[in-house]
C-alpha cells in the first residue's frame, strides 16, 4: 500500500477489544474535540438525532454494579462468572461514550433514517479515536436494550442507546483479521427488459 494513499486510514481501522484498553483516555478537550468531528454525519432534515452520555470514573463501577443488580432480578441463578462480567462491564477502558438515538416518531424523515444518523456518529467516534492514536470499540450488549438499565441511563421517551464506545489506549496492537471481499459483494443492477404493448 502507498504511503499517501488516501483511504489507508480507513483501510487500517480496527477494533480493540475493551479488555484491552487503559489509562490515559482523552482529556475533555480532546474528547471534544473527537465528538466535533463525530457528529459530522449525513442527517436528513438536519434533525442531529443523537446525543452523547460519558461513562468515566467512579461511574463505570456504579453502572456495573447496576448491571449485577439488574442481572440477578433477571436471573436469580445467574452463575457468578456472570455476575462478574456484568460487574466489570464498563471498568475496562477509562472512558466510555453512549450514544443515544433521539427518535422523532410519525416525522417526515423515517426513523430508521434518524437510528442510521445515529449509527454513524458511532463509527465515527471510533475513527477519531483511532485518530488520536487511541483504541475503541463500538459495542453494545443487552444493557443496550434492557429498559430498566436505560431509565437508569436517563433515556427519555424514543430515545435508544445505540451503542457504548469503549475509548482508551490499547495495551497492545489489535490483531487483523479477515475482511470481506468487497468485490464478492458488488453486483449491478440491470433494468428490466419490458415488452412492448402488443397494438394489434
């Protein structure tokens, strides 16, 4: 690959596990300055059908201890290899950001238009991240989509959490792995040969 080949940053985007993420996170400012570039996303009807809550300190073993909570009222037998992982879900990386989907229902825009908004901001945070030189991961879990959790997230009504993205720096290089083949995936589309009206 060229040095000055203008997609290889995206060529070399990677994920790094959350396991795999550490101290330092970005500093507020440079935090703000990484969601400035995020929220640059297409957005029909310039709705900007998002917004972002930041998961750090204290807070990270708070809301994993709500998991555990949450876990057991779900499941009582929950095994305690479980509980554990609930309770270190959000204490990995130093840094973590939901991004919350705010869904204008019966709008001229659909709402899938407004969650892909959404979806966007994502991958973007994550290429900023990587910007920086720091590590992330786009992930989401069943706390994304658990109702209590939320109320205790403070989602309000058609808002949803699209994603938590874990930021920090990587204790080691994340591995390549095997991508698809973008040429297998492209087809053309060819109209369809309509017959002419039959004028007998």
């Amino acid at each position: 690959m060229r040095a000055s080949d203008p997609l290889q940053f995206l060529d070399l985007r990677r994920s790094v596990p959350s396991k795999q993420l550490d101290a330092p996170g970005p500093d507020p400012s440079t935090l703000l300055r990484m969601l400035t570039a995020a929220v640059r996303v297409p957005d029909h009807g310039k709705m900007v059908p998002f917004r972002f809550l930041r998961i750090e300190g204290d807070a990270r073993h708070a809301l994993g201890r709500t998991l555990v909570a949450r876990t057991l009222q779900r499941d009582p037998d929950a095994p305690a290899a479980a509980i554990e992982k609930e309770r270190m879900r959000f204490s990995h990386a130093p840094l973590i950001i939901a991004v919350i989907a705010r869904l204008t229902p019966d709008h001229k825009v659909p709402e899938q238009e407004q969650l892909l908004s959404a979806g966007c901001v994502c991958f973007a945070l994550l290429q900023s991240a990587q910007a920086l030189g720091f590590g992330a991961q786009w992930l989401t879990g069943w706390a994304a989509y658990d109702e209590a959790i939320g109320n205790t997230l403070g989602l309000q009504a058609h808002e949803k959490v699209v994603g938590f993205i874990h930021i920090g720096t990587p204790k080691l290089e994340a591995p390549e792995r095997e991508r698809p083949d973008a040429a297998a995936l492209l087809s053309d589309w060819n109209p369809p040969v309509v017959s002419p009206p039959n004028h007998a």
